[in-house]
C-alpha cells in the first residue's frame, strides 16, 4: 500500500503540472458558474429551481466530465503507446498498479473540482442546498464512478490514439454541452432535452438536481442506469484491455 | 561451479504463418555477458519477449533461474531487470521521479542515487527525462533496469541510435556493470559492442541460430580475422569494399 501510494503521489504530481487539467477542471466550470449565476441568478428555471440552483449540480461534475472523458483515455492510451505499461509489466508489480495510480488522480482532480465550485456557489453567491447533502454527495460519487467506467472503457476499446481522440472528442464535447453541465438543460428546446436525456452524465446530473433541490423524484431510475453503466463498462474495459 | 541462470529449449515463434523465431536454444551462465546479435527483424526481440513472458512461444520453453517468468512473475521480476528497446517515459517527468516510480515497484530496491552517481547523472535528478540527451537517456534506462537490485539485466539494442561518443559512454557503463559480476543479456548489431562486452554471442538470422560460441571462437570459424567480416559472411551477406 505504501509503495502504491508513493506511484500515486508521483503521478499526481504529473498530473498537476499538464496546464490544460487546470483550464478545463479548474477555470472552465468557475467561469460558467459565475456566468451563469450573474446572468440567470435566482431567476427560476422551471422545475422548482433556479438557475444558480441548476448550475450548481451541473457544474461540480464538469470535473468528472474532463477526468473521465479526457484524462483517464488520454493518459492511458498514451502509457501504452510508449511502452510504459509494457516497462510496468516488466517488474514485479501489474501495469493496473499505474492505472489504477491514475485514476485515483482524476478522482482527486474530480474533487477538487467539485470542492472549487461549491466554495465560490456558496461564499460568492450565497448557494443553499435544499435538499440532503450526504444523499447528494452519494449521487456526485456514483456519477463519478459511472463516468470513469466510460473512461476505462474508452482507454481499452481503442486501439491507437488517433481512434482515442476521435472518440473522446465526440464523447466528451456533447456530454459536455448537451448534458447541461455547462449550458443549463433548463434552456435547451424540448427536442434538444429528449435527447440530452439519453446522454449518461445527464443521467448523474438529473439525479443530482432532484436531491439538491429537495424534489421528491423518481431517484430510483437514475440510480438503476448508473449502476447499469458501471457494471457494463467496467465488464467490457477488463474483457478488452490490453496493456500494450 | 558455474551456476546457469537462463536455459532456452526450443523456442519458436511464429506470426501469420512466419516463423519469426525457429527452434531456438541456448544458456547463459551466472556471471556472464551474452549477446544476441543480428540484423533488425531477425528476431531477437521476439526471443527477448518470450523470456520475460510478453509474448508466449508456440514451442519451446525458456527458465530463468530455473522458472518461466509468466508463471513466477512476482518472484521473478525481482531478479530480472529489464530495458526494453525505445524506451519512452511519462511526458515532463523528472529523472528523480522515474527513479522514485521504479524504487516503489520493488521489495529491496537499491538506492536510485547510488546508480545515478555511479552512471554519471547525478547531476540530471532535477531534470526532465525528454530533456537529456540520446546516451544519458539510455544510461538512464541501464541505470533504471537495475534499481531493483537484479542478478540478470535484459538489455534490448541500448545503442541504437546513438552517435559514436554516447554509445562509447553507454559501453563504459556495461563493462563497469560486468566488472561487478552483472549477468547481462543484450541484443545488439554492433559488432563492436559485441567484441567489446560479450563474454558469449549468438547470431540469429530470419529466426534461426547461425552460430554460437565465444568471439574468438565464431570468428575462427569464419574465414575472417575481425567479427564483422565474420558476421558478414555468416550472415551471407559480404560486401566487397
């Protein structure tokens, strides 16, 4: 356990030092809270909710959007390619020691994250949850957990990294835009909505919204196809993996 | 008594039909420098894989200290080190933090600053690895394959690519590496690193062993008096200069 977590503190560092995980995991989702909080505010968005009140539970997982759909697939992919995997396996220690190294990373990233948005939702712009918040953070973890399998899933699917990239970018740019974890679900047209639906990180962040808001909703639902989400994707990312 | 510490039988391999490696055998002994020459595509990589259990031979078995690797590969991995051909590392990382990785990787592992003092990179720990330089990079590697304090290092093409002086510098590294009594497995197709290092070589060709024995031994086999003319001929390929 020490050594594994002696790989995980270098890793971490490594992580820390790429500029773009700032950008994206820090920057990007601070920006979109206090757009949206200064423009939409306390105006209500339908359901119950106001504006500020949807951005919160959109934007604490746009951290788990960048780490799931970028990080996890980039740094794997990109281990495996230049061999590093293959070095790991040349050692008494699994390769799954690294990757798992460093999806214990992005699970740090992921919370810092969320922590940076809920401290300036609640000191900046005076957030209240209504709702009960260890229900909440239960719901942020399992959507995290969700993700990552997707992530996981991605890193062992593809074969090279151009195949990877292509298919981060059209994973994670909708999920991005169209699951309202940037721009509010609230404002997209019905039609858009229907299919921001199918989209798994809406999924989290319809849960989220219930039980930050207080809505006695079907929670049940989301619940069902996260869990489903993890267990298939997991399943398919260790049949398809290949360390080198 | 000499003490064997790597026993092939018979290793073959094949890839789409292609025997890539053909019914190959030898040993190396406790202690000794043997060197797997040959061109590029002959196959010593593959012969490389095999033994370490990153690719599973179609026949054959091959020990080392008596165990196939894939089946003992905890206990195993204690006492092989290992520098794969090209190695690459994690992008902006630091020499002390590759070291670091490594050291973690191993119950008794050496001290990674003892290495990097006695391979002449001390100097480098703050460094970012893309930022040295082609022969301190695969000192490095040397220096990385032995962190976990290995009684046999596998060493795949370590000069490749290097000019004259770095590979100079790398040879200097191994034969301080021999002089402690290192067992050393390397794949190389300088002749002169061959001449230089190799207690034993062994040349492979499309798979196959072509010759064995000491330098002296295979060329005197040869109707030649240096091992690249040697080579040459037992690789059937003598250019008139």
């Amino acid at each position: 356990m020490k050594r594994f977590l002696r790989l995980y503190g270098i890793e971490q560092k490594l992580f820390f030092r790429s500029a773009d995980v700032f950008i994206f995991n820090l920057c990007m989702p601070v920006v979109a809270l206090f757009m949206i909080a200064l423009i939409g505010g306390n105006k209500s968005a339908g359901e119950n909710m106001t504006y500020l009140q949807s951005a919160f539970a959109s934007l604490i997982c746009v951290g788990i959007c960048c780490c799931a759909f970028m990080s996890i697939p980039i740094v794997m992919v990109d281990y495996r390619d230049k061999k590093i995997l293959k070095s790991f396996y040349c050692s008494p220690c699994s390769p799954a020691w690294l990757l798992g190294a460093d999806t214990l990373c992005s699970g740090v990233m992921s919370i810092i994250s969320a922590i940076l948005v809920a401290t300036v939702a609640i000191i900046g712009f005076g957030y209240r949850m209504e709702g009960n918040v260890p229900a909440f953070i239960g719901a942020w973890f399992l959507t995290m957990i969700s993700m990552f399998s997707i992530g996981l899933m991605i890193a062992s699917v593809c074969k090279t990294a151009k195949t990877m990239n292509v298919v981060t970018s059209l994973v994670y740019f909708p999920m991005l835009l169209f699951s309202g974890a940037t721009i509010p679900y609230e404002l997209f047209p019905k039609g858009l909505q229907h299919i921001a639906d199918f989209l798994p990180l809406s999924q989290g962040i319809q849960l989220m919204k219930a039980i930050s808001t207080g809505n006695r909703v079907e929670h049940i639902y989301g619940i069902i196809v996260l869990v489903a989400i993890t267990v298939v994707c997991t399943a398919i990312s260790l049949k398809t993996f290949r360390w080198e | 008594m000499s003490e064997t510490c790597l026993e092939i039988r018979g290793l073959t391999k094949c890839y789409s039909g292609r025997r890539v490696v053909d019914d190959v055998s030898f040993s190396v002994e406790k202690g000794a420098v043997f060197g797997l020459l040959g061109h590029n595509g002959a196959g010593k990589s593959t012969t490389i894989e095999m033994i370490l259990g990153l690719k599973k031979p179609e026949k054959g078995t091959a020990l080392v200290f008596g165990k196939e690797v894939a089946k003992h590969k905890k206990e195993s991995f204690e006492k092989i080190g290992v520098q794969l051909q090209s190695s690459f590392y994690q992008e902006a990382i630091r020499v002390e933090e590759v070291c670091k990785e490594r050291t973690a990787l191993y119950q008794n592992p050496g001290d990674y600053k003892e290495l990097l003092q006695q391979f002449g990179l001390s100097q480098l720990e703050k460094s970012p690895v893309n930022k040295l330089s082609g022969g301190e990079r695969q000192r490095l590697s040397v220096a990385l394959a032995l962190i976990g304090n290995p009684e046999i290092v596998f060493l795949d093409e370590l000069t490749t690519g290097l000019d004259v002086a770095a590979r100079r510098e790398v040879w200097r590294t191994l034969k301080e590496l021999k002089d402690s009594g290192m067992t050393i497995f390397l794949t190389t197709h300088y002749m002169e690193e061959a001449e230089k290092l190799c207690d034993r070589i062994t040349l492979l060709k499309n798979g196959k062993i072509l010759t064995e024995g000491t330098v002296d031994e295979v060329v005197a086999r040869s109707p030649y008096d240096n091992l690249e003319e040697a080579y040459l001929w037992y690789m059937d390929e003598e250019v008139e200069l």
